[in-house]
C-alpha cells in the first residue's frame, strides 16, 4: 500500500504518469509496505499467463528475493524509476523515504534494486553517470543504499508512520530495534533474487 499522502498525476511526455506527494513525506517515514490485497504470482504461474496478463505482470510487477512477480493492486504500480531515487526498499517488505520528499515531488524507486531480468536505458538524470538499470545494479550499490537506509531509519521513531500498521508486530519491533540502534539492520542485498543469471558477489 502506497503512503496517503499521495497521488497519481502527469509528470511530462517522455515519463508519463507518476506518484507525488501531497504534503511533504519526511525522512524515515515508511512510503509503501507489502498489504493482503497485493497479489504474488510465481514464475510458473507468469508463464502460463496469456496476453495481455503476461505484459501488464512485465511492466508493473517487481520480483522478490525468491522470484515471485509482485503486482500491487493501489497507486504503487506507478511509482517510476530514479538513479537518486526518493524512497529505497528495505529486507522487510516496505519502503521508506531516504530524504524528506516535499509536496509535488514524486515517490521514486531504483529499480536496480527490484530484479530486473533485463537491462534497460532510462531518462538521463543531471550529475548521474548510470543510464541503464541492470540486473546485477543491487550487487554493485547495495553498500550506498545500505548506507542511505540506516540514516532513514534514525528518523523512523521521530515521524508519523500511517502505514506501520500494515506491519506485522516482529517486524515493526525489529524496525524500532534499528532506529534505536539496538539491532543492526538487514542489508538490501537480502533482497536480491539470485535465479534470473546473476552471480552472487559483489563489488
């Protein structure tokens, strides 16, 4: 489920459509968390998909660590991709903003760390040097996502949450647990689907 203080809106001829914030969304806060509603399809299941279900599962759907198509039924399936993305995906099924995300800016996700299968170009980004996603992008820059997580969840405790309910109570004790510094934080890269041809190292 994507956070409430959003929407859908045009963002320009070349992106399309995209998520923005209503108000101003602060560092910290959990910006969408895995609900019932979201569906799960496994690669089997994708496969035996007719068109157009095979298509739309390609283009909206992210993969988990263990392969599975994740469709999400609200708002998320449109948050679009950045190199300096908004909001980073955490090990524990939800995301979290990496900086204070302001009223009219949009929610954005690398998709580097989402398991893509395939590379592909993306709309050049001012003082970035990345212009493809590509399937191995989380074992290259887990280690600066990481970085940018741990400083979000300083903030956790200091923010309001409308999505922590979504939670289930292990996971919102151990999200309290690292805010506070008392448990040291999964790294992204348990998010990282090792079946689609990906060597597992990192740089």
């Amino acid at each position: 489920m994507i956070h409430p203080h959003t929407e859908v809106r045009f963002i320009s001829d070349e992106i399309g459509y995209g998520v923005v914030a209503t108000q101003l969304i602060p560092k910290g806060t959990i910006t969408w968390a895995l609900d019932k509603f979201d569906r799960i399809f496994s690669p089997k299941e994708m496969e035996e998909m007719e068109e157009p279900y095979h298509t739309i599962l390609d283009v909206y759907s992210y993969r988990n660590n263990k392969g599975h198509f994740i469709l999400c039924w609200d708002n998320s399936r449109f948050v679009n991709h950045s190199f300096n993305s908004s909001c980073i995906s955490t090990a524990y099924e939800f995301e979290i903003a990496v900086r204070d995300i302001l009223p009219g800016e949009q929610l954005t996700d690398d998709y580097g760390y989402l398991n893509v299968s395939e590379p592909f170009d993306c709309v050049p980004e001012k003082g970035c040097t990345r212009t493809r996603v590509m399937p191995d992008d989380i074992l290259n820059n887990h280690k600066i996502w990481d970085e940018k997580l741990i400083s979000a969840f300083q903030n956790f405790l200091n923010v309001e949450q409308p999505l922590a309910n979504l939670l289930d109570k292990e996971t919102l004790q151990k999200a309290h647990s690292i805010a506070k510094g008392e448990t040291k934080m999964d790294s992204i890269l348990t998010c990282h689907y090792y079946g689609n041809g990906v060597e597992k190292h990192s740089k």
